[in-house]
C-alpha cells in the first residue's frame, strides 16, 4: 500500500484542492493521502478563514485520509521554515511514498536542479547571492539575480536564465523548491512529484473560471460581511458553487457560527499587546529585525485594524505578509528562541492528528508502526513531546477560539475539549 | 480663600453631583471645590462608562474648579484602600480646608464615633471581631455584629445598636466612615462635613424622580445599546433629562464616539488574558485569594461576556463587585507588591491634574505653593514621581483608549497626546 503525502493551508478547502488531492493520489497510484495542514494560522501571517477542525472535516470529505497539523511556529515561519517543518513532520512519519506538491512550473527536473543549487550553495553561487544582497537587492531579488548569473556561468545545469526568471517569480514554484531543497537536506526518500498548477492564479481575487482561488473565495467571504444586514444570501450561494458538492453541508451549518475569522477580528487584542511592547521585547519575536520593530513602536498609536497596521508598517523591502507574520508572532508569543533549536534538528517533535477517514484507519496503523515521533490523538495524554511546541500551538487555538466566540457568540471550547473529526462513510 | 475637596467617581455625572457641589460650596463657605475623581476604571471594578476627560469637562462645566484624577490601584480598591488614597491625596494638597461627603446618615458626629473605634481598634472590638469572623461571616457582617456588641458594652458612645445596623448596612455611610478614619489615621486638619444624600438610593435603577442615580443611568445607557437599531433618540432624550444642563451639549457631542463603555467591552481582552495564567500568578494580583483563583481558573473556559464571568464566579461570600475588581486587576496588572508601600506610606505620590476652570487657576497656585508632592500636568516632563503607579495608570487608560477606539472606529489618541481640559468661560 502507498501514500502519497501533501502539505496544504486549506484555506479554505476548494474544487481546486479536491482536483489535486484526486490527482495525486492518481498519478502516484497511491492508496492514501496524508495531509499535513496549517491549524488556525496560515503562511502569510493571518488566521485561517475556518477554525482548522472544520477544514479537517472538508479535506476529509472530499478525499484526504488523514489530516496532521503542522505546528503554528512552522504554520507561520518563512516559506522555507514552512517547508522544513512540514517536510520533516512527513519524513518522521516513515510511511510515505511520495510528496505531491501543484508548481507552476510542472517539471520536477528543472525545479530539483534549482534547489539543488539552493541548497548546496556552491562557492560561487554564494560570492554573487551577497554581491547581489550588497547591491540593495530584497532577498529573492538578489536570490533569483544571483541564480541567473550562476547559471549563465554554469552550463552543466539544463535550463535557461529567461526559464529561471520565470520560475523564481511564481509562489507555488518558490514553495516547490522549498520542498525540495528540505528533502534534499533530510536525505529523504520520499519521491517528490509535482502537478501543473491549473485554474486561477495564486493571487487571484476574482470568483469562477475553472477553479478559483482560496484568496479569491477569502474575499468573497469578507464582502459577504461588508453587506451584512442585507441579504447576502445570493453572495453566499456564489462562494458555494466554487466548493466541492461534499464541503456544502459543513459550510452551511458553520457559517457565522464559528467563520469567517478575519485578521481584523485580532485588532484589539494586537492593539492591547503591543501596549506593553518595547523595541527590545519586540525583536525577540520571530521574524522581526530592529528597523521593523521601530516602526511598530512609532506607529502603534496610528491604527484601528489589523491589516491597516500592516500596510502602515510594509516597506518597499518589507512584503505585507512579512509584517503580517511579525505581528501574528507577536500575538502568539512565538519568539526567535523557539526556533533555532527545531530549525537545526530540522524536524518536527510530534504529529498531531487532527482526523482521519475511518476506512483508512490503516493510515494511522502505519504511521504508529514505523514513526520516530509520538503521534497525538488526545492531548490530555502527550508523552514524550517537545511540550513548548504544543502548549505554543495550544495557546494559539485557545486564542483563536477566543476570538471566534466573542465574534459569534458560541460557547467556547478550549483545545483539551476538541475532538478528533472521525469520518465514517 | 477656602477650598472644599470632593471625591467622586461621576460615573456618570448627574444632577445629583451638580446639587452636592453646589452644597458642599454653600454649608462649608468654600470659594472653590477640588475634586479628586476616578480615571478610566471605578471602585466597583468596572470600566467607567465614560473616558475621564469627558466626565472631568461635565464636572467643570458643573461647579468643580479644580479635577484631579485618583490613580487607578486606589480607584479600583476596597472602600478602605480607595479612601485612604483618595484622602490622603487631598491632604497633600496641603491646601484643603474641608471634606464634603454624602452619606444616608447625615450626621457627622456618629459616623465619627465609629470610625474612632474602627481607626483605633480597642482590644474589646479586636476580639468580638474575630469572634465572628471565625463563626464564618463575610468581613463586614461581622464587622457590624462585633461593633454593635461593642456598643452594647461601651455606654460612652452616644449611638444606640438600632442606629449602627442601619448606619453599617449603607454604602454611602461606610464610604464615608472610611474617609473619616482616613482623615485620623493621617492627623489631618481637614474638616469633615457630611450632606444627607437625597434623591435615588445607591443601587436604584430606575430612572427618574429627584435626581437618577448614576447606576440607573448606566442601566438606560445600556439598554438604549440592546435597541440599537431602532431610532432610540426618545431613550436618550430620557437620560438626557437626568443630566445638568450643561452636559447635554458634550454629552452629545461624544454619544457613540467615545462612550458608553461597558465591562463587557472588555470581554474578548480578559479571555485571552485568563488563557496564559496560572493560579499562582493570579493570586499575585490584587484582592485575589487563592479560592478565588481557583475559581477562576476552573471557568475560564464557561464565559462569553465579563458580566456572565462575574456571575457566574461570586459566590454567597464573595460578592460580584469584589470579582468583577479582581477581572479588573487582572486585565490591568495591578498586583498585591504594587499596594504595600504605599499603603505603610499612606500617600499618594503625586496629584494628576486632569482639568480645572480657567477662573479659579488660584486654586492651582495654591496647590503649588502648599503640597509636598509633585503636580503633574504634563506626561511627558514628570519629575520625583512613583513611576511605577503612574505608569500603571497610564497603561490603564491606554487599554481603555482602545477598547474605545475599537468599538467606536473613531483616531486613537495615546495617554501623552491627550490635553489638560481648560475650562473659559
């Protein structure tokens, strides 16, 4: 028996993730999917639009067979932290066959030669990186500067600096040579195996097409909200007919009971904490450099929401979603020292499961027989565990789950109470 | 010149304070009043309903000359620790000739001979006391049970038991008996008067009659939120009727921009402040026995709203109010080491001028020229100042900024940009 293994925000879960999961599962010829998903925080530094439980229960239903979520410290991290954490979670696990990851780009040979590259570092390849990072250049400027200039010198490799350039400017393709390079580094024997990313653009925020994006459906969902006291009934059945048939039910019952969650809805709570903040507290958190942590405090009068924090604080160098990861850090209390101890054992601590489909109970079978790590089905129980990496990840769901009940006013459930989503068919 | 001194927390300002300062002024002769007034938090351990500029502008507008603001570890305390600050405040003027009060009583002679005994203590009262504390009554219970077996036994006071009970179960009349002991434990030269409180009892909801009483006017505040939608002018025009004259304009002016505020609007902070303590470190904070944060700990996780919180945590000993200030102390960090030297030093180490009239900056020269403690009128040049209690009062007010700001999207102004009220007439 195979299983393929795919590492995904869901967020939320829509046509396109379901034609991917089918995919993978098709060209690999595996019997199972393994998903190692984002919990209530996501990459570009923001809460998921759905608490992660309801996402696991969508995967579930439209195709997954276990879902694990990948800890909030790694959920939040840099692209290349996300893929290390969630790459060594899967290779921990020993049972998985295959990586299947969507790209742009679609040939895994043109993708693995760049990160080769990228992580070997040769000499030469790093003399022109620093050159180009000295020049002023952001760092994936300078990286994809360097990379061309590299190449051009270098004729062993097989692509083209025009095919390069193009590459290195599409985000799925960035995250794809993430994961290779973290496999590459783990010495991993999963195979790696990308499917052309089809449908609308990562970025793209319009509804419809063949299958629209998770950003476009997110901003469905926040005008849904700006129209609140009309009927948005109409609106709503539009975002619907992006989701798979299987995702309507859940949707329906949860909505404006426990999502959409916005990051404004973390407003007053960031507003309140970054009353105590000092420059120096401030640049002990993740991510946060000195310059950015003097915009913060120069600023922190100057706001009322979340995201126009983020837009007062981004710089031409500084992305909006690099900011938006500070503050969700500092939010979260996830600070440098939580790192660098994980980032050189280049592994995640423990795999905790989130749910599975009962007819692939055999999945869990598998990981529980050839895992390094304690798999967490309960939390009362964790043995054995990096304990700072859960109660961090605890304390953030808990603080997710705050926000969403005081947005709708639904009993709250703190993390211990939380079940395993079970699917039975 | 003689100067008056009242203390308040005007929460919010009614026709009843605008009737007590124009007496006080009256039966003492005093050409000015100097009013030590509560920030953005009250003795009862809830926000108050409007920021305090806004209610130190309707004071002056009022009568008062002079607002001086009472900070927040003392305004948030038992009746003992907020009239120990309060008063000793008022001492440190150095220029105060009276103290006026309401109190049910009406007679200062008798709230004097009580509070000699309470101040002083006889050994005979210390053991009747105790007595009924280990029979199990709450504190003021067998305060009352053991002063009125006193009396029994002291026939040198003038005031018979029937007299006591009634005096001892209102709480205006302890207010007042503890400003007295306050005046003597300090050997102040202050003189005490005391007006008949007239008009609405303490805790009255209703509105109407002679003068509302500032809880029935929060109660209309908040009932006229629960309407929202539906055209409430006619509500407010209600309130407005219990206001003085010359609040209406400002009144309506910050309606629904900067107040009201609630303790409720507090809700989503103390969750998510409940979510990283622990017993020990909440018994750390001020009025919090250990049962009480045991309670607390074991329903952090069965609340919605602050109120709920406060309901659900009381119990037949403990009374709503006692939690609601000990939420408070959490939220504000006011902890048990922030009070002991002060309360051994019984002062308070600086008068913050919040406002006064224009016409009556001779009351200001006289403070200067008398007190021994600094008059801040500007955050930024603050000089031989406990920094410590200021900077929790700044905090304080911050948090309250943006509870505010949040709820009514109106430009967040820091506790530094905020300016002295000049009252012109």
């Amino acid at each position: 028996m195979k299983i393929v293994g795919i590492i995904a925000e869901y967020n939320p879960f829509h046509k396109g993730h379901e034609f991917h999961l089918e995919k993978a599962k098709k060209i690999t010829g595996a019997d199972a999917a393994i998903i190692i998903m984002s919990g209530d925080y996501v990459q570009r530094g923001i809460p998921s639009i759905m608490p992660k439980h309801l996402r696991t229960q969508m995967a579930l239903a439209c195709g997954a067979d276990v879902v694990l979520e990948l800890p909030v410290c790694y959920a939040t991290g840099s692209a290349e932290y996300f893929a290390t954490g969630a790459v060594s979670l899967l290779e921990a696990l020993g049972c998985v066959d295959y990586l299947c990851f969507g790209s742009e780009c679609g040939e895994i040979k043109i993708l693995q030669q760049i990160a080769d590259v990228l992580c070997k570092e040769p000499e030469l390849y790093k003399v022109l990186l620093q050159k180009h990072l000295k020049n002023g250049n952001a760092f994936p400027a300078a990286r994809k500067l360097a990379f061309i200039e590299y190449l051009g010198k270098n004729k062993s490799l097989s692509c083209i600096p025009e095919q390069i350039s193009a590459i290195l400017d599409s985000p799925n393709n960035i995250l794809a040579i993430e994961y290779l390079k973290a496999l590459s580094c783990l010495n991993s024997s999963i195979e790696p195996v990308t499917i052309t990313r089809e449908g609308a653009g990562y970025h793209d925020q319009t509804l419809g097409g063949l299958f629209s994006s998770a950003s476009a459906l997110r901003q469905g969902l926040q005008d849904c909200e700006l129209t609140k006291n009309a009927n948005h009934t109409p609106a709503i059945n539009h975002i619907l007919q992006e989701l798979p048939q299987n995702c309507h039910k859940i949707f329906k019952e949860n909505y404006h009971k426990c999502f959409p969650v916005f990051a404004d809805d973390f407003s007053l709570l960031l507003k309140a904490k970054l009353l105590t903040e000092t420059k120096d507290i401030l640049t002990r958190y993740l991510d946060i450099t000195p310059e950015i942590a003097n915009r913060i405090i120069t600023f922190r009068n100057d706001f009322l929401t979340f995201s126009q924090f983020c837009d007062l604080i981004k710089t031409k160098n500084v992305t909006y979603s690099r900011i938006s990861r500070c503050l969700i850090h500092i939010l979260l209390g996830i600070s440098k020292c939580d790192v660098p101890d994980q980032a050189a054992n280049s592994r995640c601590g423990y795999a905790r499961l989130l749910g599975f489909r009962q007819e692939s109970s055999w999945v869990l079978t598998s990981i529980k027989k050839n895992t390094g790590i304690p798999v967490i089905s309960k939390l009362s129980q964790p043995a054995g565990i990096d304990i700072h990496m859960l109660e961090q990840n605890i304390f953030a769901s808990d603080l997710y789950e705050s926000v969403v009940t005081d947005k709708y006013h639904t009993p709250y459930k703190n993390e211990y109470q939380k079940q395993i989503i079970r699917l039975t068919l």
